[in-house]
C-alpha cells in the first residue's frame, strides 16, 4: 500500500471551514473514483487556507517502483474529480502536484 499526502487549497480563506467540508470533499473523490486508481482509503483534515488529504493506494506484488506512479494516480484523481464537480471548482483552487 502507497500513503500520498495531497491538499486543495481554498479560494477564499475567510470564515470558518463550512461545517460537513471533510465528508463533501471525501464524497466527491469517491464519486470520481476509478478502479484503475487502486484508491483503498481516504482521510481528510480541515484546516483555515485548505483541505489535507492521505489517500491509501493498493499495490500489487508485481508493481515495481519504475511502474507504480502513486503521486500520478492522485494527481488524475484530483484533476479528474476538481473538474467535474461544481462544489470543488467553486471552493478550491485546480490541485496541483508538488515535488515529493
């Protein structure tokens, strides 16, 4: 199992989190999962400027580390999930994958 540290980051940081932001971010990454992205589990931490995520990738005994891509997996899932959901356009700036 890969852990890959993600966060989105809120377009707007004033005010307080709006209350259920963990479980409508979580929704949403669910919905927008594929099998293909091997995504086991996720948890998710509120906080003022963004949202922090660890989501759990499945390995397989045959993947080596030059063909498992768990940072690319998360990053497709981000995007994928950020452009076809209003509440994540509307809330959070387009995620972006940083050096790990």
């Amino acid at each position: 199992m890969d852990i890959v540290y993600a966060s989105l980051s809120r377009r707007s940081a004033a005010g307080l989190p709006p209350s259920g932001e963990a479980t409508e971010v979580l929704d949403v990454l669910w919905a927008h999962a594929t099998p293909g992205d091997g995504l086991e589990h996720i948890s998710c931490r509120t906080e003022a400027d963004r949202v922090d995520l660890l989501l759990y990738l499945l390995t397989h005994p045959s993947d080596t580390p030059e063909v498992r891509s768990s940072p690319r997996q998360v990053e497709n899932l981000l995007n994928r999930s950020h452009r076809a959901s209003p509440l994540l356009r509307r809330r959070y700036l387009p995620p972006r994958l940083t050096a790990m």
